[in-house]
C-alpha cells in the first residue's frame, strides 16, 4: 500500500485504525492505574514510534522490502539492549549466543539479491536504493528509541501507554498533512489492507508491552527484531522477491537464535 498511496494517509489511517481498536479493548480490561510518567514515556514512544514508522513505509515505498525490513530491525535492536545492559540486565552466556546470532540472521536476511541496475536508469534505481538503505537506518534508529519508551512505563500503567503513544502519533501526522495541505485519502482499493495493517501494528505494540512487564528487555527487543525473517518470506510468496542461499541461512540462524533466546 505504501507504493500505492502517499505514505502520510497511509501513516495516519492505519494508526486511527489502531487507536480505535484499543478504545475497543480498554472496557474489557482491569483497571488500571497510570501515573504521569506513563502518559510521557507513552506520549515519546508515540512521537518516536510515528516517526519511525513513517519514514519505515517510505523506505518500503522506494525499496526493496527483503532489504529494508532487517536493516531497520538490526538498527532497532542495539539501542534497547544497551540500555538494558547498562540498567543492569545480565543474560547468560546461552542467551547472549543468541542475541549474538539473531543480529547475525539479521544482517544476512539483509543481503540484496537484486543485480545492479544498468543502462539509463541505472543512476536513478540506484539513488533510490541508497535513499532506502538511509532511510531504513535511520527508521530503525528512531524505532529502537520507541522500544526503550515503551518498556519503561509502569506494569501498573495497563494500555494507557499505548493510549497516549498512539493519540499522539495520529495528531502529529495529522496536523502534518493539514499544515501541509496534503489529502489524506486513502483509495478504496486498499483500504482494507491498510486498516488490517494498523491493527495487526496495535496487537504487535500490545503483546510487545507484555512482554516487556514479564521479561528481560533485551530478551524481549531481540525476539521482536527478528521479524525480518517472516517479512522476507511474505516478500518471496506475495511479492516474488528470490532469496539468496546468504538470507536462507539468515532465516535458519533465526530460528536457532530464538531457541536460544528463549531457552
């Protein structure tokens, strides 16, 4: 959808799609009980998650997909575990071997197995892969500091959190488009397939929440970066992208690494 749509309607529509499913959710919860540190650490998870998204679908826009998805993940993935590290999270030897690794499958899914384009376009196609490479790490880099927000919010915070984060996203992006004079319009065509997007995003952002309140961050953020490797195989069946013998064994090394991980 991002190639067929401007990336700011896409950002906005799936993300108000995502808020109105957590408003649906909220009355079947507990009661929680969130203090002010959990509205502003959710409140800068929602600015760096919004922006982090948005420059994601853009790089997807005018990349390749098998490409930019790890590079974004591998990016995400330091910032959270040094921070854990320096807070004092101490994985052993074991689960270290498998951050190691899963980084490793990170960085092998990555592997371009696009031929470098020739005759006159070739300085355009180009461009246009080094401007979703520079997008895709700077995405990741803006993403690793919405996992850090996120996961130091209170247990007792609920979904509040991701309240705040998502209101302030949709507010951000939607203001932009207004100050900008930009439609938000979505074509009919994949409307559809952007609000299943927006809401598969909330049900990732919630379970990511949870998982941060029963486990070590640097576990839980490495688990979640290695989505590239189900990414890249929606990339070969949906879209035909072929793999590489190099992102194959990336796939593989992410399996082993989240036995690792979780053992």
């Amino acid at each position: 959808t991002s190639k067929r749509a401007s990336t700011l309607a896409i950002v906005v529509v799936s993300q108000f799609a995502g808020l109105l499913l957590l408003f649906l959710m909220l009355p079947l919860l507990p009661a929680a009980s969130p203090v002010r540190a959990d509205y502003l650490w959710g409140a800068l998870a929602g600015l760096t998650g919004g922006i982090g998204v948005a420059l994601l679908y853009r790089a997807l826009a005018v990349g390749v997909m098998a490409v930019v998805a790890p590079t974004t993940a591998v990016c995400a993935v330091i910032i959270p575990v040094v921070a854990a590290v320096a807070l004092g999270d101490r994985p052993g030897s074991v689960t270290i071997g498998g951050i190691a690794l899963a980084i490793v499958a990170i960085a092998l899914v990555s592997q371009s197995t696009h031929p470098d384009p020739t005759g006159d376009d070739a300085g355009q196609k180009t461009g246009a892969r080094r401007s979703a490479f520079s997008l895709a790490l700077l995405s990741g880099v803006v993403i690793g500091f919405f996992y850090l927000a996120l996961a130091r919010t209170s247990s007792q915070a609920g979904l509040w959190p991701l309240v705040a984060a998502r209101s302030v996203s949709v507010a951000l992006f939607a203001a932009i488009a207004l100050l900008t004079s930009q439609s938000l319009h979505v074509p009919s065509g994949i409307r559809t397939t952007v609000v299943a997007g927006g809401t598969l995003d909330m049900i990732a952002n919630l379970l990511y929440l949870v998982a941060t309140r029963s486990g070590p961050l640097s576990i839980v953020v490495t688990l979640a970066s290695l989505y590239p490797a189900s990414t890249v195989l929606l990339a070969r069946v949906v879209l035909h992208e072929r793999l590489s013998r190099l992102q194959w064994l990336g796939v593989i090394c992410a399996m082993v690494a989240v036995i690792m991980i979780v053992r």
